[in-house]
C-alpha cells in the first residue's frame, strides 16, 4: 500500500500527515512563527506512530503556497531536504486546493471559492468543484485585492473556504456557506496527491518550488 507523508505551513497553521497501510494520522496546530520549531517533532511523531522511517514513505507532499512566504519557503525546505536525503520523489499541492478539499471532507462543499488573507488589502483565491473525490482547480488561481474577485464561467454557486473570506463583504462573489477560520491541513493534501502519485505526476527534489502568487504581480517580467 502507498505511504506518503505530507507537511504543510502555509498560513498559521503547522500540519504533518501521513498515509500508511490506508490509515491517515496527523499532527494540526495553529502555531503562528512556530512552524520552523514544531514542524519536524511532528514529522517525528508521526513515524514512530507508524513504526516506520522516512525511508519507507513512497513519497513527500508539501503545500506548495500560496500563502505566507516565510511559511511557504520552511515546507518547501523541510520536503527538498528530506527528498535529496532519501531520494523519494515530491508531490506539491496548491493550499487553496487543500482548503476547498477540506471543505468537501468536512462540509460536504462540491463548489468551493477558496480565499486565504494575502495581506496588504488583497487576497489569494481561487475556484474549484469537486471531480470524484478530489477538488479540481475551474479557472486559474490568483492573487487580487477582495473587490476583483469572481467566480470561474458556469461555476455554480460555491462555499467559501479560508481567511479571504474575512473580506466577506468585499468580496464580489455570492456564496452559500462560508468558514473564514478555516485553514489548510496537511490530512488534505494527501487526498489531492494520492492521485497524482497513482498517475506517476511526481517531481524530482530539486523541482520542488513555491508558488507565491503575489510575485507574478509585483514582479512582472521586463520585455527586450
């Protein structure tokens, strides 16, 4: 059977996860500006738990943002490590997909527009419904302020998932129920990579890389 572990310390929360023998055990914590402290005792726990060593994980996941970039980079950096030491291959999962996943597991949410605080008055987002078990990204996903965003063409009317939706108000998007406390979990992520590691869609250590969003923004490429 698959064993993957999954770490995940995008926004305040710190999670660790980990799927063995088709059992799922997790470690969740919101811990602001712990991450880097806690992270890897819950890596620890966990594969005492199992009686297994990271050699034995078939592959690494990690949210790969967007989200806070310090909290972005302590993941990506904790998976490459592992990934280079052990040399299993890397599954990066998107964190608004884990949050729309968690709604679904959670409150049963087929359409979901998942929004985490970017700060600086804007906010990552992004919309998605469900394909099988598994939440599938309708559109692209982005960063804007509150008032610039909207729902994917056709989507049907969704839940709203994460801290963007703080900025409720703001937000130029109906939606039927919303959980602005909710933040991603590593137990989600497995969801989402299980099928990506059944289909061989698995990266190299090296290849690991954040996606920060905001970056495409503020930085756009210079012609000539």
């Amino acid at each position: 059977m698959t064993t993957l572990l999954a770490l995940d310390t995008a926004t305040e929360a710190c999670s660790a996860a980990l799927l063995h023998e088709g059992q799922v055990i997790h470690r969740f914590e919101v811990i602001p500006r712990m991450h880097a402290v806690r992270l890897l005792p819950m890596i620890e726990e966990l594969l005492e738990q199992a009686g297994i060593t990271l050699r034995q994980i078939d592959a690494l996941v990690f949210g790969r943002g967007p989200g806070a970039f310090t909290g972005v980079r302590i993941a990506t950096g904790m998976v490459q490590g592992m990934a280079f030491a052990t040399g299993k291959p890397v599954i990066d999962i998107s964190n608004l997909a884990a949050l729309a996943q968690r709604a679904w597991r959670e409150h049963q949410s087929e359409y979901v527009c998942a929004a985490i605080d970017a700060r600086m008055d804007e906010v990552y987002w992004g919309c998605y419904q469900l394909q099988g078990s598994v939440m599938q990204l309708v559109g692209k996903e982005c960063v804007s302020a509150p008032e610039k965003v909207m729902l994917a063409a056709g989507m049907l009317v969704p839940d709203g998932a994460g801290t963007g939706w703080q900025y409720a108000e703001r937000l130029a998007v109906r939606v039927g129920r919303n959980w602005p406390q909710m933040l991603p979990d590593a137990r989600d992520l497995l969801d989402l990579a299980l099928p990506r590691w059944e289909a061989g869609a698995v990266l190299d250590a090296a290849d690991a890389q954040p996606v920060y969003l905001r970056d495409k923004v503020a930085s756009p490429r210079q012609s000539g």
